[in-house]
C-alpha cells in the first residue's frame, strides 16, 4: 500500500491543501485540473480513505487525510533541504559552520557530534568557539554564531533546542576517599562535604535551583569553593578541598572517581541550539538527524521547563 505513496503524490497532497483548490493546485504543480483531480482520486480509492473534503469554498484534508498532508509536506520540505545541501557540498559552497560550545559539554558529545558533521557535510570546516552559556545563546541571537552544544536547560524562549544527550549527575571524589569503597552514597554521607561548586554568578536561577534541590535531600551545603571549568572542579577535589557533583560523562582526570547518590535521579543534559532564524543550510539536516538519533527522548521543540516526571535537570550545569 506505501507504494501508492509516490513523491510526486506527495508534492501534489502538499500543494493542494496549501492553496485549498485544485485548479490552483494545478496551475502551481503545472499540470491540468482533471489530471490532478483524477490522480487524487486513484490514490484515495488505493488508500481506501478520502483524502480531502470536496466543498463550494475550499479543499479540506479530512481527520485521516491530515495526517496525510503533515507526512507529505515534511517529504517535501526534506528533499528539498537535502538537495539544496548536496548540491552545495558538490560545488564546495558549505560556509564553514560556527559552533559555539560550553566547556561543561562532556567531550564525548562534542566528538560524537563532530563525526555526525563530518557524516552528513563531508570535506566541510567547521569553526569551534567556547564560551559561557550566555554569551554563546547571545551570539546565537546576533547570528555570529550559526549554532550551539549547551547544557540545559537554557534560559530563552527564543531558540530552538534539540536534547542530544542526557547522563547521570555523579558525586565525584578522590579515589581513596572512604566513599569511593561504596557503590552509591547515601546523602547523608556527603552532605557536610559537598563543597565544590560552579560559579554561582555565571547562572545565579541555577544555582539557586540546585540549593533547593539539595535542601530537598537533606543537604544544605555551604558553598566554599567555585570553579569555572571542569578542570577546575576536578583540580579543586584532587586538592581536598571537598566533593562536588559532575556529569558521569566528564572524564575525570586522574585519581578521581565517581559514585550515583542513592535515591537521587538527577541528570545533566546536553542540547543542540540554534536561533530560528540563522541561515546555515546544515542546520535542518542536523536538527532532522539529532531529533531522530537522540533515542525519541523528543524532537525539536522551543524551551522546555523542568519535567513532571523522569530525571531531574540539575541546572548548575547550565
């Protein structure tokens, strides 16, 4: 039956519930009405359903036909940005692509993106700027960058994001810590040495989040320490000056290790952005590709907020 369903179809199911007459449809598709008509008509006795509603004013896809209509202008829509894409890669005119990055994105999502780049743009540049979150979502905004690999969540509601990758939020330690002789810690066990933070002022909302999620779990720390890069953290844990949380996909430098806190369901994730605007033909290709490849956890989409249910965004990390 899928069969049926060729592309030129699918263009025609497009156009015509776009224009919502078929003598319209037909003179924008640059055939004649009764063939466009007549071809319609074959699919949906194929079909076995109508697909649009023929009334006096206007061409109305029916509930089925919807959904119908939705499949086919993404088809459309898609083959046109590949296209546009290959062809661009073919005569070598693939602007270099800007990617901003914060310092808190585990290496292994910055590398697993780059070999997704490489894939789909091969023999492309791409240029990397790292910076705070929120001086990278402003060059977004500026389009001095074209997009970005951020921990969430991100504080705009003028972007669109694409979760690309989401990991445990760990206690890390130095390997002979007592603790690190236990596979989980109990939170009473790190409360008074949970020390080591990341700089409250570079996200004051996420900081202060964090401290009621903590106080949620009995823990009320003192912030004593703050770093801005994971570098920093680790070093400061080296040095003994505490414990502090990190995302399970950091590598440790060495000596350190990691435990889950028990009990606690707390995630660090990572997401693609880009401003709805910027310009750069890679950026459909990517959000298509990332969307379908993030495990269905959820396709593009504006901001979210803190979800009801599942692992629990630890800002601090945003």
């Amino acid at each position: 039956m899928s069969d049926l369903l060729e592309f030129r179809l699918l263009k025609y199911i497009a156009v015509i519930a776009e224009v919502g007459n078929f003598t319209r449809a037909a003179e924008k598709l640059f055939t004649s009405q009764p063939s466009l008509s007549h071809q319609i008509i074959d699919l949906e006795d194929g079909l076995g359903m109508e697909i649009f509603e023929r009334n006096r004013d206007r061409i109305t896809p029916t509930p089925g036909g919807q959904i119908l209509v939705e499949y086919a202008k993404d088809a459309v829509r898609t083959r046109n940005e590949v296209v546009k894409a290959a062809l661009a890669v073919h005569h070598g005119e693939v602007p270099p692509l800007r990617l901003g990055f914060s310092c808190f994105v585990p290496t292994p999502v910055l590398e697993g993106f780059q070999r997704v780049y490489e894939a789909l743009f091969p023999a492309c540049p791409a240029q990397l700027a790292g910076g705070d979150p929120a001086r990278i979502a402003d060059q977004l905004q500026r389009k001095t960058l074209d997009c970005a690999l951020l921990p969430m969540p991100i504080k705009t509601d003028d972007l669109i994001v694409v979760q690309i990758a989401s990991a445990p939020l760990v206690v890390c330690m130095r390997e002979d810590d007592p603790l690190a002789q236990l596979s989980e810690v109990r939170p009473e066990e790190i409360a008074d040495r949970l020390r080591v933070f990341r700089a409250p002022e570079t996200h004051p909302a996420a900081h202060k989040r964090l401290m009621e999620m903590l106080d949620e779990i009995g823990i009320r720390p003192a912030v004593s320490c703050i770093a801005s890069t994971p570098s920093e953290l680790q070093w400061m844990v080296q040095r003994g000056f505490g414990l502090s949380l990190i995302d399970q996909q950091i590598r440790l430098e060495p000596f350190l290790t990691a435990r889950p806190i028990f009990g606690v369901r707390w995630s660090a994730d990572t997401a693609f952005v880009h401003d709805p605007g910027a310009e750069h033909l890679a950026l459909p290709l990517l959000v298509r590709y990332l969307g379908r490849s993030s495990n269905g956890r959820r396709p593009p989409r504006r901001i979210s907020r803190h979800k009801s249910e599942g692992p629990v965004q630890l800002e601090l990390l945003a």
